[in-house]
C-alpha cells in the first residue's frame, strides 16, 4: 500500500513539474527561426554583435567610424554601445529599418558594456524593448542573454578571476531581470545556457563561437 502511495505522489508532483515548465517555455533552441524569418532578422547590439556580424555575415565595419560601427539590413551595432547609444543614435537607425520593413524580427544583444562599467541599465533595458514592441507591433521582438566573460589580461572589465565571477553573477541577475519582465512580449534567446564560448580576450568571442550562436537561433553557422 505504501508503494503504491508513494507512486502516485511522484506521479502528481512530476505532473505538476511539467505544467510549471510548460508556462514559462518561452526560450529559444537550434532553428527557432524558420526559413521566412532569417531574412528579415536584425540584429541589435554592441561589439559582440559587431563581431558576430563579420564571423555570420561577413560584414565590415564603416570606414572612418571610432568606435567601429556596422548599418546594414542586418545589422545595427557599435562597438563599446551602451544604453546611452542603444536609446539614441542605434534607436533611430533601427527604427528606419522597421519603417522600411515592419515585420522584421530584431535580436537585442546590449547589456555587458553597462555591467561591465558598473552600471544597472535593466530597467531602462526593459523600457526601452517595451518600446520598440509598442512603437513596431508587426515585428517580432527577440532578447538574447548577456553572455559569459573570462578572465583575462585583454578584459577591461575582468583582469582577474574574482572580477570575472562577480561580473558573471552580475550577467546572471541581468538577464533572470529581462527575462522575468519580457518574456510575455518577447522571445527569450538563452545562449549562455546553451552555447560552449570560445574567448579571444575575455569579453568577445571566436569566429568558431560566434557561428555557434549562428547555428543555435537559425540552424545554420553562416549567412550571406
């Protein structure tokens, strides 16, 4: 009688587990866009998108831009972006390409800079997606999780290895925020869960990593 007690109350709770998961399933995995929407993508962000960029796209960065910056159909980014260029100059620029065409599907990618300077923008972050879904209905908005730093002499915001962990557990907070707040709206792309990072200088990633994240939102490592 107590084993079969004992079954039935595992069989509840792992019901129960598995509607609880079911609700807050929102998190990319491989492919998550199909074959219409990797067309329209727009990606988002600071110099890690930079760099993706020219490892997925083969993009360069405009001439005689410091900090460099790429504006192409795919692309907004600049390198050392913060909130202060993602709310000013990288919004007008995104904004003239959903003008253009309103239902891309644009990947937000900022965040590291701010925490990396010591800086809380994940509330202004969070206002400042809510305002593209308001101001773009007809697109389809996507986050993308700060992704992990390494310690390294080449690391500006993590020289040591105790730096390095306090600012991943500040990457780690971020991004529970964002998800948290955004996840109803927007689709959450959880790459520092998901993706094995290749560092080439702590802060910015391989080719190789690069084209891994490629792989796990589109299903393919390189894009023309």
């Amino acid at each position: 009688m107590k084993n079969k007690t004992s079954i039935k109350v595992f069989l509840i709770l792992l019901l129960l587990i598995t509607f609880a998961g079911a609700g807050i399933q929102k998190e990319a995995h491989a492919a998550v866009l199909d074959h219409s929407q990797i067309a329209k993508v727009i990606w988002f962000g600071d110099s890690r998108t930079v760099f993706f960029a020219k490892a997925v796209y083969g993009s360069k960065a405009k001439k005689g831009v410091r900090p460099a910056t790429i504006l192409n159909s795919h692309v907004v980014a600049r390198r050392s972006a913060a909130y202060s260029w993602a709310k000013g100059g990288g919004f007008r620029q995104l904004a003239k390409r959903l003008k253009a065409r309103p239902d891309s599907v644009v990947i937000f990618n900022f965040g590291v800079n701010d925490l990396g300077r010591g800086y809380n923008r994940k509330s202004s972050y969070v206002k400042l997606v809510k305002k593209i879904c308001r101001k773009f209905p007809h697109a389809t908005v996507c986050i993308m999780s700060v992704n992990p730093v390494k310690a390294s002499s080449r690391n500006p915001y993590a020289r040591t290895s105790s730096r390095a962990n306090r600012l991943n557990r500040k990457i780690d907070s971020f991004n529970r925020y964002m998800y948290k707040h955004l996840y109803r709206s927007c689709l959450y792309i959880n790459t520092n869960k998901a993706v094995k990072f290749y560092y080439k200088d702590g802060l910015h990633y391989t080719y190789r990593t690069y084209r891994n994240i490629a792989y796990y939102v589109f299903g393919y490592y390189r894009l023309k």
